[in-house]
C-alpha cells in the first residue's frame, strides 16, 4: 500500500479538463503500476526489476479532483515464468476510485548499478527494506 497526495496545481490539469480539473485515468493507472512494481520489487529481494506489460480490466469508477488523498493497494496474483500479475486499486477516503490487473514482464537487473539505483530510490521513498531483510 502506497500513499499518492494529489496536488493542488500541475500541468496535467490544464488539459485535463479546463475549469474543471481532474485527475487524468492514465495517472491513476500510472500509480496503480508503481505501487505494483514496488511489491513485485520487495517481494523479489530487488533481485530482478519489473517492467509493465500491460493492464487488463482498468476501470475508472469516480473523479479524482486536485488536493486528494489517495491509498494506492497491489495485491500479487500470478508470478513465474519471467512475469508477474497484480491486481490493484486505489481509494479515497474507503471509497474504490479506480481498480486495474497489471501485468510486468520480470527480468534480472541489466547492470548492478541500476539495482543500486533502484534501492536509492527506494530508500528516498521510504520503502521498508528492514522488512523484506527480516522475511
């Protein structure tokens, strides 16, 4: 589960649609992957990255405006032969707004530096290394 804050003001709102800003879908599927490609990350020891696929069922089933606090949850539901599927949505307030199954193709990291990279960025991030070390 990943916390998403939607902000006041971006570029996204400007075309996204005049006088009446909201959240465009692609993001919401965009944040539905990230949240998905980290569990896959953590569940994998950041032993091989995930790369999106592709995304079956997306479904938006209510408008984001600007300033809203998003929970943004992936749940693992097929992994092998080099791909994982997760499903996954997002909340506001409890209330489901979008919902997506996400597919990755799951390849070994193309350079050590790019695995050490990752992990940076995760630790900006704030993600719970200690507990996948502990598992």
């Amino acid at each position: 589960t990943a916390a998403a804050d939607v902000p006041a003001e971006s570029p996204v709102f400007e075309g996204h649609f005049p006088g009446f800003p909201l959240l465009p879908g692609v993001l919401m599927i965009e944040a539905m992957a990230q949240t998905s490609g980290w569990l896959i990350l953590g569940l994998n020891k950041l032993t091989a990255m995930p790369f999106l696929v592709g995304t079956n069922s997306a479904k938006m089933r209510d408008f984001v405006p600007p300033s809203t606090a998003l929970e943004v949850t992936a749940h693992l539901i097929g992994d092998g032969s080099g791909y994982a599927v997760t499903k996954a949505f997002i909340t506001r307030q409890g209330k489901k707004v979008a919902e997506a199954e996400i597919k990755f193709a799951v390849k070994t990291f193309p350079d050590p530096k790019f695995a050490k990279m990752i992990r940076e960025w995760g630790e900006r991030l704030e993600f719970p290394f200690e507990k996948l070390e502990a598992a």
